[in-house]
C-alpha cells in the first residue's frame, strides 16, 4: 500500500515471515506452520492474481477450515473484497449474499460441495473455483501447488472494500456490514482499548494458544487473525461442539478462547467438564450475547478466574469490557462491564433527549471503529451512523460506577396489551430458578399489533412445573410478564454463529 500502513493481510504475513517455523495452525490432525500458510497465501495469490484485484468482491462458500482463511488472506493481498455467508443461512439466502455483492468469483469449498452446488443453482452465473476437488470445477489449490512463493506487495488502497460481513439474510435485502482496508488503521485505538483481549502477551507457558470454535465469518475469525499477527497459535474447530471443545483445551493447551454465552452453557451443561483439565485457560472471552449472571458465576467457580465479557457489535466495533477482576465481584456480573477508553457513548431517553445515569433508553456509541456502512444500502447507513454515531438498536442504562447494563434488543423487546417485555430480562428472571439451565423468551404476534410472550425453557433436574416458573414471574416482575406458554426443550436452537435462534422458535411455535 503506497500510504505507509500496512493492511492487516500484510501485518499478518510479516508476522507469519518473522518466525516462519512455528506451530500458527492446528486443524484436526494437521499442524501448519507459519512459513507454510504464508507461503500458501502467496501461491494462491499467485494463481489467482489475473482474476482479481481492488474493488472486486469474492464470494466464499466455505467453513472453519485452514483453506478458508489462507483464501480469504490471498484475496485480500489481492486488494480485493471477500464475504463470507454463514454456514447456517440457506442456499437461497447464500445465493443472495453472492448476487447482492455482484462476485466476480466464488471459491468453494470442497468440504462444502453439496451446499455450495445448491447455492450456485439459485445464484445468477458466476466463475466458481474449487478449494480442493469439486465436480466439474477448476481446482484453485492443485493449481496453485506449483505456484510461486515469491511474496506479493498489497495491492489494496484504503477505500477498497476488505469484508463484507451478512447478518440474517434470510428475508429481504441482506444486509451487508461493510469494511475497507483503511478500517483496520482507523480501529487500532478501539483494539488497543479493549485490552487486545490479552491475546498479546507470551506467559510462562510460551506464546498464547488460541481455541478458535466459532465460525471464522462472524468475530472468531478477527481474533484468530489476530493471534497469527500476534505470533501466537490457532487451533481451529469445525463446528462448536461442547465435548470437542473441551477435548481441545487440554489436548492442546489452549491459553485463549472465545464462545456465545449459549456455547458456554452447554460447555458447564457437559458431563466431561469436571474431568477436564483446563489449567491451561488464562482468558475464556465471551460475549455477542446476553450473558446470564447465575451462570456465568457458575463458570467462574468451575472453569477459573479466566472470564472476560466484552460487549460489541459488528457495526459499531468495541464498547465495553467486564474484566476478570471484575468477576469476582457477584454483583457486576449482571452488567457488560465499563465501557473501554476509546468508546463514548450516550443513551437516548423516551423524549430523544440524552439520558443520565439510571435511565433506560437506546445506545448510541462512537468507538471510531465502527463499519464503513452497509453493502448498497446508503438510506439505512445514513439512519444507523450519524457523525460517527452509531445507533445500536440496543437499549442500556450506565449506573453510577460506570457499568454499563444492557437490557434487551430494541427489535426483541416484546410489545404486549399493556406495555412491553424485555425479553433477556425475562430471561434471567426464569434462571434464578435453579432448575433452569436456559431460557429463551420471544414474541410470537396475536393479530391485533400486539404480542403474546411465550418461553422455550431447557430445565436440569428437579425439572420446575410450568406453574412454579410462572408464579416466579408473576412474583418478581408482574402478571403482564408471565408467559403465555412455557415449552421445556433439551436444546435451545442456535443461529450459525451460536445465539439463540428465536426466529426459529418463533416459527416452531406458530408452526
Ligand atoms: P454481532 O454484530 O453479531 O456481534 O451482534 C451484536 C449484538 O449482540 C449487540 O448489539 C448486542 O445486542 C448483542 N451483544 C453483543 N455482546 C453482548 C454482551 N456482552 N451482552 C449482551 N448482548 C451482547
């Protein structure tokens, strides 16, 4: 880049060059070395380099896989684009995604074969290249086998487009999260802010480990960037599974680690969990969220001192941490900690006026590291930045220490005859029950512009009668809040990148 910043791809290709003979990558049985990805990014670059270039966009059918990150490296060296579909939208909502950003090439992967063909069948013509051995397709990575090694320069400028990253998709316009190259410069004191996540710091064990289980599209994919820049280790999960997560931090050591809320609950809901040895664990980060005080006290009596919360969100970037420290103390847990230096934020009251401590009202932040805007969509961007401002669509309350106390989603709150329902705080009400593992409370529509709240609950043992948890309702917070009807489920549904899934219960419900 002729600015003198480097582009994040470039970052972590001269970190990945500084020591070229350590462990960067463990997938399942494979253990790459940080020579061996850099020198696999400059062949696929090579390969790929007369196809594209800055302001290109690439589509990338593919899931948590070595491969998927070294395209995803390639092309951006490239200066061009990539998205990422989660693997959990449909072939039609992927198909979306890929016309919407007009791809000029769509890798697959040959892991994601099926899906891929079934997403290129609803998808307007496009060139597809295969990661690895597809039918009827050109396969990127045996021609790139014999491709030269010689480091490419970055050829993106600031203003092209680096990701664009898809939230829901299912109906409508998807929406896509958009960031350039230049993002990463302009974020840098939000990352400084938040602390790194203490991902930057070699213990007396050796340069940090990281677990990386979530899909690589949403935030795991920053931080296992982050840690390869950083000199240190990923290991890379599949998919999040409770068993393979918890075999993977004492297998391989892992120091750092990042779940959703829902994930953590089914990693203290494992029965291998007490039998694991997880002294290894500095920093378990969660978050992305709501995260439930009961249960997360839980993790920190049975897990370790290792927890940090952090609050954020795509489009606006980093505004809040609950510190381990911050742990110990029962009575924070139920916040999103103190919001980081870097961050301002301004709750709005009912009257549009900028409230004071102790009044709920929508979160606006500035965290400098907000999204470039949304992909096509200048109208929405317009009404969701304003002079760096963004509009979360949360809605908040600061206390008088400086906690910050998130409520609920403006878009989940429930609106009943009556008033409205927050729903995460309904939630957490139905878990002081001891015999509630996770609850999900949702909205389902009654035909006259209101709605009648209904919760989908996973219970331990003694199970709780629908009676009990209603009287606990009632009781605590009023009848208006009691649930309508209180399903008792052994899995709560999760999204792709592992939150709860309410648009599905909502649809099983009415269904
Ligand atoms: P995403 O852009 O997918 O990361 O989602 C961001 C949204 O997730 C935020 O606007 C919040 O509603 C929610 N969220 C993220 N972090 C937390 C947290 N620590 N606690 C509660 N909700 C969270």
């Amino acid at each position: 880049m002729g600015t003198g910043a480097r582009t994040d791809v470039e970052e972590l290709l001269a970190a990945l060059a500084a020591d070229p003979g350590r462990e960067a990558l463990v997938f399942g049985e494979r253990r790459l070395t940080a020579g061996g990805i850099a020198d696999a990014v400059h062949r696929l670059a090579h390969t790929l380099d007369d196809r594209v270039g800055p302001g290109d966009v690439v589509a990338l059918l593919a899931g948590n896989s070595p491969e998927a990150l070294v395209a995803r490296y390639a092309v951006n060296l490239l200066g061009a684009g990539i998205t990422q579909p989660h693997e959990g939208l449909s072939a039609a909502a992927q198909a979306r995604i890929v016309d919407d950003v007009d791809a000029v090439l769509v890798l697959a992967d040959a892991a994601q074969a099926e899906q891929a063909e079934a997403v290129l069948t609803h998808a307007a013509p496009v060139q597809v290249l295969g990661l690895g051995t597809l039918p009827g397709r050109t396969d990127v990575l045996a021609a790139a086998e014999h491709a030269s090694t010689a480091p490419i320069t970055g050829r993106a400028r600031l203003s092209d487009v680096e990701q664009i990253r898809h939230t829901g998709g299912t109906t409508g316009h998807p929406k896509g999260i958009t960031y350039t190259f230049g993002h990463h410069v302009r974020a840098a004191a939000m990352r400084r802010s938040m602390g790194s996540f203490g991902t930057d710091t070699a213990g007396e064990s050796g340069p940090p480990r990281m677990l990386v289980a979530t899909p690589v599209a949403h935030a795991g994919g920053a931080l296992g960037d982050r840690m390869l820049a950083g000199g240190g280790t990923v290991v890379l999960l599949e998919r999040f599974d409770a068993g393979a997560w918890l075999a993977a931090v004492e297998r391989e050591r892992i120091t750092h680690t990042m779940l959703l809320p829902p994930l953590l609950y089914r990693v203290l809901d494992h029965p291998g969990l007490d039998r694991t040895d997880l002294s290894s664990l500095r920093t378990l980060f969660y978050g992305g969220a709501p995260a439930n005080p009961r249960r997360i006290a839980e993790a920190h009596r049975r897990i370790g001192p290792v927890l940090l919360q952090f609050y954020g969100q795509t489009e606006a970037g980093g505004v809040s941490v609950l510190t381990p420290a911050d742990h110990t103390r029962p009575e924070l847990l139920g916040t999103v900690g103190r919001v980081v230096p870097s961050t301002e934020i301004a709750i709005t009251g009912p009257d549009g006026a900028r409230a004071g401590t102790g009044v709920r009202g929508e979160l606006w932040v500035r965290t400098g590291a907000e999204m470039d805007g949304y992909w096509k969509q200048p109208e929405l961007t317009a009404e969701t930045i304003v002079d760096g401002w963004v509009r979360t669509g949360d809605v908040a309350w600061l206390d008088d220490d400086g906690y910050l106390h998130l409520v609920d989603r403006v878009k989940d709150m429930v609106i009943v005859v009556g008033g409205h329902v927050y729903t995460s705080e309904l939630e957490d009400t139905l878990m002081e029950h001891p015999g509630v593992r996770q609850a999900a409370v949702f909205g389902v529509p009654d035909g006259d512009g209101t709605e009648v709240v209904h919760a989908a609950v996973v219970a331990g043992s003694p199970a709780p009668t629908c009676d009990e948890l209603g009287g606990l309702v009632a009781d605590r917070a009023g009848a208006m809040y009691v649930p309508r009807s209180i399903s008792f489920v052994a899995e709560l549904p999760l999204t792709g990148i592992g939150k709860t899934d309410k648009k599905r219960l909502r649809a099983e419900l009415t269904a």
